[in-house]
C-alpha cells in the first residue's frame, strides 16, 4: 500500500507539472540540450526508496537512490560507463544496465559494449555480472553485448536468468547478483533468441531468423524439445511476436495481425499449438502494449493518452488497461 500511495504521489506531481509546462511560456533554447532531471525512475519492494539515473558532473550521467523517509539522495558514479536503466531485486539489492563506447580487442575499430552491474543501494558491494563466469572468459573476455536480461526472476530474491551470445548460440545463464556466479540452466539449440520464460523461470518460447524468415518455437511446461509454430517471411507478412506467459502455463500472449492487418494483442495455446481469445485488436491502428520487465501488464486503448490543459478533445482515462 505504501507504495501504491508514494507512485499515485509521484503521478500526480508529473501531470502538475506538465500542466504547469503548457500553460508557461517557452522554455529557452538552452534548455533543450539539458539532460533530464531524472529517467527510469523505480520504486524499491518496500516503497522506501526510489532508483533513478540522473545528471552528473561533466555532462555524464550517475544513479541516485532517493530516500522517501527525507534522508540527502545517494549518488553512484558510473564511471566511464553510461547507465541504461535500473531495477530493484530486492529492497537492498539494485542491478543495472550500462554501456560504453571502447576500442574492439580484436579489431581497430570502436564499437559500444554493455554489461550488467548489480550493486547495494548503498552504492557499495558492486559485482559486475558476467566477468570471469567460465573458462570461456578465460580466453575470450567479454562479449560485446551482456545486457540482457530474460527473467528477473521475482519468486527468487538471489537470481536473474540472463541471455548471452556464446560462440554456438545464444544461451541462458542463472546469475548470483550477490557474487556474480553463473550456471547456464538452457544450452543454445536451432540458433534460438529472444527467449521468453513462464512464471516459472523456464524457457518456453524461442525465436530465430534465417535471412528474412522468423521462426518461433515452444515447448510445453514440462520441458523437452521445442517445435516450430510460426515461419513468416518478414517481407510478406506479420510474424508471431511473443510477449510473456499469463497465470496459465499453457497460456502465453502474443501479438499476431488480426484480418485488418494490424497488430492484435492476443492469446496462444501452447499445448494446442493454436492462437486462442483475442483480448483486443482495432481496425485502424495496432494495439500498443505495456510491458515491466519483459511481463505483459496492459494495453493502451485509444483516447487514454493524456491531453494537454485546454484542449477540448475528451479522453477517457490515463490508465493503461491490465492484463489480469
């Protein structure tokens, strides 16, 4: 409830603030090459905290940890690196996404790496995930992209499930985000990608492109081999797009065009190998959905954007519709 109180706090500021932004005049050209006061803003479990990255001296960027109880905000320095976006794993456990621009080991050219930091909201005992995970760090380094998180895991407060590119395929990791250990609980098979797991943490849906082809693959809730459902040529049509699983384990939601042509939120029936209830389509645009930490929680249905103050155009709500 508290921080249910603290984000409705939090909203109506913002929309304050925007009303106060139309009606006042134009801000100055400087203004429009400022960093933002603060971007990604999460609330901690308890409801005591908020996580954000904010500007930093140099024109760089930091994550601050606000404290709601009126205690200063803690700034963590990213050093040379550039905060992406932030989570909470627990009440005293943060982890990060941030990237680089460096110089390629292997080649002369410079090119952007991202990694994942886990860190107390202390700003101390930081563990940069993936360094020294296995042998392969032993003779490779660091792959260029390790930012990818599958599953932050909600029923396990010590563990993410965490995708890398290794050199046949793309893998899934369990991570410690205390220590920063790992144990690969999925080994990469059919050039899968862009994993989506259930509510239990298991890999279910898989997806892989040959030349302009999508293929999407499943496997039932007990595990075992995937099978392909869908092969679409992107140039000739509209693929699957998985999204997440519901509550139901053979149930996942996924976007698929409806007869208007346009993209329809609905679901599919794993174990039937068959697409299921359309939960909404429009004939005239597509269903644009909202997503927190890879989880389908809602859509937004036409006229719920905000209007600006006196504007007479009506709209009937603000809220994001939920997926329940």
């Amino acid at each position: 409830m508290r921080a249910d109180i603290s984000f409705g706090v939090l909203l109506v500021t913002c929309t304050l603030t925007a009303a106060t932004a139309f009606s006042a005049e134009p801000p100055p050209v400087e203004a429009y090459g400022k960093l933002p006061f603060m971007t990604g803003a999460r609330m901690s479990p308890d409801g005591t905290m908020v996580a954000a990255i904010v500007p930093s001296a140099g024109g760089h960027t930091a994550v601050a940890v606000h404290h709601l109880d009126g205690k200063p905000p803690t700034v963590i320095p990213a050093d040379n690196y550039i905060p992406d976006w932030i989570r909470w794993k627990r009440d005293n456990r943060l982890v990060a996404a941030v990237h680089r621009t460096a110089r390629a080991r292997s080649l002369a050219v410079i090119n952007v790496e991202s990694r994942l930091v886990a860190l107390n909201p202390d700003g101390f005992h930081n563990v940069e995930i993936g360094r020294g995970r296995d042998w392969r760090f032993h003779h490779r380094g660091h792959d260029q992209l390790e930012h990818d998180v599958v599953d932050m895991l909600p029923g396990d407060p010590n563990h993410i499930l965490v995708a890398h590119d290794i050199m046949n395929g793309i893998d899934i990791e369990r991570v410690d985000v205390d220590t920063g250990a790992s144990n690969i609980v999925e080994y990469p098979k059919l050039d899968m990608g862009d994993w989506v797991t259930d509510r239990t943490g298991l890999a279910r849906i898989g997806t892989t492109t040959y030349r302009t082809t999508q293929i999407t693959y499943t496997r039932n809730a007990a595990g075992g081999d995937f099978q392909k459902i869908d092969a679409t040529d992107a140039n000739f049509g509209t693929p699957l797009y998985p999204i997440s699983f519901s509550a139901d384990p053979n149930i996942a939601y996924v976007q698929a065009a409806s007869t208007s042509g346009y993209w329809g939120l609905v679901e599919y029936d794993v174990a039937k190998h068959a697409l299921g209830r359309t939960i909404v389509n429009y004939p005239d645009r597509d269903v644009e959905i909202v997503t927190r930490d890879r989880q389908l929680i809602g859509y937004i249905a036409p006229g719920d954007r905000p209007i600006p103050p006196g504007n007479t155009t009506s709209n009937r709500s603000t809220t994001p519709c939920r997926i329940r």
